[in-house]
C-alpha cells in the first residue's frame, strides 16, 4: 500500500493534536500520581508514542472495534472514551469505566467501541479476527482493529490470526506498533530479519509502514486501509515505527539503553512533530498551540479531581459481573 | 401429547445445536474438520447441508486463533459454538479460555458478555494414550467466569446444550467419547435443562454417590448390583461442575450419612477434593457416619495399553467395593 502525504487538513490536524496532548497530559498525571502512591499496581505509559494512537484511531469511526495493547491509554483516549471514567478506573474507583475491576491494563467501553486493553501479548488478533467476523456477517462497512507490538509477531497467536484473517477475508486492521523493545530486549536480538512488514507476505496481505511519529502519516495510512479492507473484505497490515520515551513499567531502571537514545528520540517527539508541520503549514499559531495545550491540562487536571472525590467500590458487590444475566 | 424418540448422546448434542440454529441466526459452529468429514465423533453430520459452509465452518489448525475468533465474535453480538477436537487441546488456546473469554465481562465492569460456547470430547476408555484421553474439568472450575457443564445422559446433552447456547457467559461443554453411542429417550418436545443443577439418577438411603459424566452411567450399574446385596445408593449427577449444585451433594448426605464421590479425571486436584470439602465445611459434616471416600482415575498419565488404561480407571466393580467400604 501506498500512502502518498495528502494535503493537510486544518480539522484532522487539530484533532490530532488535541488528542496528542491529552494523552501526553493524561499520562503525565498518572505518572506523577503514581509516584505520589495515590495510583497502585503498574502501568504502562505510551509517552512517545501518541501519534501511533491519534492518527490509527483518528481514521476510526464509532462502529468500529478496537483491541488494544497492556500499554492502551492512549489508544482508549483517542478512540473516545469518557476521560474522567478512565481516570477514575485508574485510580480504582466505583466510577471507572469498568467499576475498578481491570484497571490501567484493562480499560474497555465498549460504547465507544473499545473491546479491551489487554494484559497478554497476542490476543488481540484474534478477538478483531472475530469482531470483523461478525460485522462480514451482518454487512456492516466497519473493521475491527488490533493493536500489538513488535514483540508480539513472535507469538504463535500473531501467524494464527494473520492466516485466519486473511484466508477468511475478515476486515481486520493489524497494527503493530513497533517501538524495537518488547519489555528491555531490543527486536534485533529476538528476530534474524527485524522488517516487520515482511510478516504479511507469507498470508498475502495487503501491508504499509509508516512513520509511528508522524500523526498525519499515521492517519492517512489507516484511512486509506480501513476503506481498503471494507471494500474488498481483506484484513490489512500495517507497522507504525515509533520509539518509548517512558519505561516500560514502573519497574524499569533504563538499564537497557542509553539516554543518548532516548534524548535523540526525544528531538522525534511525535506532537512537537506535528506542531511544527501544523506551523509551517499556518495551520495554527503558537499561542494556539499553547491554548490547546492549557485546555487539555486543564481536562486532565478535572479528571483527575473527578477521580480523587469518587468512593472506592464496596467489596460486598465484588459478585456481580462475575457472571452475566 | 409428546412423544419421545431414542437417540444416541451424538444426536442430542447435534439436535440441540440444529434446533438453536434454526431459532437464532446468531448461533454458528466452527472448529476442525467439522463439515464434510462430520467431526472426529460423527456430531456434526450433515449440518452444512441444512445450515451451509457459512454457518457450519471448518477452520485452520489453529485453536487459539479460532477459540478468540469465537469469543471476539460473541462480544459482538453473536452466539458462537466452538469445537476442539479434544480437550486435550484446550493446551494450546489456553490463554482464550484462561484470561480472555471468562475475564472480560468483570474486568470491564459488566458492559460486555461472552455468549460462547466450547465443546469439546473429554475422557479416555478408546486407547488414545495420554495426549488424547484426559478428564480436565478441575482446571477449568478454577476460573471464576466459565460454566463447566458435563452431560452424562442424551436427554440431559441436548437440554443442557440448548441453555449453553442461550447462556451470556462462556460455557465449556465437555461431552463424553465413550457416551457419544449410547443411547436414550429424548422428547420430541422442546426442553431446557438449567445450567447450576444437579439431578438426581437414583434414589436411595444408604450412600450418596456424587459423580457425573461417564461415571454415573457405571455408578447406576454399580448401584444395580449393590441393592442385591441389601445396600442403597442414591446417585447425585452433578451435570455442571461449575457453578457446583452445593445444596444438592449437601442434602443427599445428610440423608443417607455416607459419601462416595467418584470422577474419572486423577484423583489429585480434582472436583473429588472439593465435593468432600464443600461436605467438611457443612453442618451435613455432623451428619457422617463414615469418613468421606474418592474414587478417582490413579494419579498417572493416562497409558496406552488397554490393560493398562482400564486399570487406572475406576468401574462399575470398584464403584461397588468403594460403597461396600464406605457403608461398612
């Protein structure tokens, strides 16, 4: 597939990176609040990688399904979800989007069509494999859409679902966001050939790479592929190169690479990307920018006071979704 | 008036799926080889003619892949039924019926539901050695989430089924290889059996057998001989394991005061050990005159030999000797 740069268009530009910046806003909050013992457990922080999610997400419409990763904030804040109730499911809270039952690792609605943060590598393919399986059934013009990183085409799962998809024409789009670590190892110690675009060949997928940093790029690509993968009933493949600045969990000391790296990506920020493409374009000014900036601080900060003042769920209830009605 | 036909536990569990399919365009099948060549036991016989290869689908080898195609497909709406050839072979999707089918629906805070189901031939008694004849329903009643449903009649197969279908939650069906021939009355009218209860096969004073599946066939033959002798068993079949019919095994012991509970899967880990804890736990605990036995499979893989593979197995005479040692 070939994507060629379209024009930029003034509306998607600044939805873009109105997401970006509630993302980066949403996890720096996490992060702090996390470090202050007010959050528990781990969790995984995309920062760096917010294109990945704007621009994929971005070129979603309602009606479509999303599967995201362990590292799915950003994925869920772009596909729409109601910001104060991921806060507060966060902070574990009878609020949260799912009552403090999953998590940071679990975040879902499925309202807005998210069908699960997930916990293990893989799975992902395959429940999209049956999301779009339903939708080819009823002849809804939808994908369903699996997020998964470079360490999960390792995955037995990864080629299971690849093949299934595509031999059974379901309209799935795969998207690996490579970001070249699965946890601390780096993808040329566990792969003799790193092209991870390579992986659609064998199973006959239509396939893209695009820059993972470029917001734009990204959106252009799976626009083009989700129309591609309705119109012919075909899954499609596409790598998102991008780059973690944060660790990957709460655990990680960085010992794994060096902050050379990091900072040299660091000058690749994806938003500071797309404002300069935006600026140069006149699509915006830098005092807009910094509105944008002040307004989604200002969501996350409400976000987060929402959560801090909800209760905590009661455990006598702690029986209730374990089965449906 | 209803009228009943015999049938073979195969054709009740196919009756059941063909009357769902017919009732609900959401129900599908899927699994290997289940089209043309009718499945590993014959279940599946001609459902693609009535139904179409859109409805009746053979997948690739590739269980994980389409368990999670099953369960992304019920979270959106449809009524999947999946089958592995074994259960054996629930090893290489596990993390489908592990951390996926039976977790989204609390983990999400209720909003979604997984209406699947997964059939799958379970037990040993036809020589398939030790990859092809396990009894796994232990593991799957330690997941909160799943159903575990374990039909031991044709009568009990297709209503238990039909509810499975209707279920919204993930239900592991797991059917019997060597009950697939057997045969029993099935009305022709429609029936439901509700999942969660136990039914009673035989009643009697003297000894409660708990047990289900396979076993409470060889039970009722071993209770057949027992009241020659004078003794009188009645027979719990517990029909789904999870969620378990407590009150059911409760009541039966505190009539007749003695407990053999009998299963074929090892004896180690197995639903024996919760049965007798759920009794342990119990005020029907006072009502014991004898201590609590199990019957299980021997604590091995299951061998090949056929010598071999029955004498690891409990039956109809070990059934008798275990209520002549428990009743004293």
């Amino acid at each position: 597939m070939n994507t060629a740069r379209k024009n930029m268009d003034e509306t998607i530009s600044r939805k873009l990176l109105k997401n970006m910046l509630l993302c980066r806003k949403f996890e720096e909050n996490v992060q702090y609040y996390f470090s202050l013992g007010m959050i528990h457990g781990t969790c995984h922080l995309g920062i760096g990688e917010e294109a990945t999610a704007a621009g994929t997400c971005g070129a979603l419409l309602p009606d479509d399904d999303m599967f995201a990763t362990h590292r799915g904030h950003n994925a869920a804040i772009c596909k729409g979800i109601d910001i104060n109730h991921m806060m507060a499911e966060i902070f574990g809270k009878s609020t949260g989007v799912c009552k403090g039952h999953g998590g940071s690792m679990h975040i879902a609605d499925k309202d807005v069509g998210i069908l699960g943060a997930n916990g293990i590598v893989g799975p992902s393919l395959a429940l999209a494999c049956g999301a779009a399986f339903a939708h080819k059934r009823r002849n809804e013009k939808c994908v369903a859409l699996a997020f998964f990183g470079d360490g999960a085409t390792n995955e037995g799962i990864f080629h299971e679902s690849m093949n299934l998809a595509s031999v059974w024409g379901l309209p799935v789009l795969f998207i690996c966001t490579n970001n070249t670590y699965g946890m601390s190892t780096h993808i040329s110690k566990v792969m003799k050939d790193t092209n991870l675009i390579d992986r659609a060949v064998p199973y006959k997928m239509k396939s893209a790479e695009v820059d993972g940093n470029d917001a734009l790029l990204v959106y252009n690509t799976v626009k083009e592929a989700r129309s591609y993968a309705i119109e012919n009933s075909e899954p499609v493949f596409i790598v998102e190169d991008t780059y973690r600045i944060s660790g990957h969990s709460k655990s990680d000391a960085n010992l794994y690479r060096t902050k050379e790296e990091i900072s040299e990506w660091k000058k690749k920020d994806p938003i500071l990307n797309l404002e300069k493409q935006m600026l140069e374009a006149g699509l915006c000014s830098t005092e807009e920018i910094r509105q944008l900036e002040a307004e989604a601080a200002d969501t996350v900060k409400a976000a987060v006071a929402y959560a801090i003042e909800s209760p905590y769920p009661k455990v006598e209830d702690i029986y209730e979704d374990v089965y449906a009605e | 008036m209803s009228t009943q036909n015999e049938m073979t536990y195969a054709q009740a569990i196919k009756e059941a799926m063909c009357e769902e399919m017919r009732r609900d365009e959401n129900v599908f099948l899927m699994g290997e080889d289940i089209g043309v060549y009718r499945g590993a036991f014959g279940v599946t016989q001609d459902m693609y003619k009535e139904f179409g290869t859109e409805r009746v689908i053979d997948t690739p080898i590739s269980e994980a892949a389409f368990v999670g195609c099953g369960i992304g497909a019920a979270v959106e709406g449809m009524r999947p039924i999946v089958e592995i050839m074994f259960s054996d072979f629930m090893s290489v999707c596990w993390d489908m019926i592990l951390n996926q089918a039976p977790k989204m629906h609390f983990m999400f805070g209720g909003k979604v539901s997984v209406p699947l189901v997964i059939r799958t031939a379970s037990g040993c008694g036809t020589g398939a050695a030790a990859q092809h004849s396990q009894s796994l329903e232990a593991m799957l009643c330690h997941i909160p989430g799943l159903k575990v449903v374990v039909p031991s009649t044709p009568f009990d197969a297709k209503g238990l089924l039909k509810s499975a279908i209707r279920d919204n939650n993930p239900v592991v069906f797991l059917e019997q290889k060597l009950l697939y021939r057997t045969k029993g009355m099935v009305p022709d009218r429609e029936y439901l059996i509700p999942l969660g209860k136990a039914d009673t096969k035989r009643i009697g004073t003297d000894c409660t057998i708990v047990t289900y599946g396979r076993m409470t066939q060889l039970s009722l033959k071993a209770a057949e001989t027992l009241s020659n002798e004078g003794i009188s068993c009645e027979i719990i079949d517990l029909r789904t394991l999870l969620p378990l019919d407590r009150m059911a095994v409760l009541e039966s012991v505190k009539k007749t005061k003695h407990l053999l509970i009998v299963h074929e899967a090892v004896k180690t880990g197995g639903l024996g050990g919760e049965i007798a804890a759920e009794v342990a736990e119990s005020d029907a605990f006072y009502y014991l005159d004898a201590p609590i036995k199990r019957l299980a499979a021997e604590d091995v893989p299951v061998p090949f030999s056929a010598v071999l593979e029955k004498g690891v197995l409990p039956d109809e005479e070990k059934i008798a000797s275990a209520v002549r040692e428990v009743v004293g």
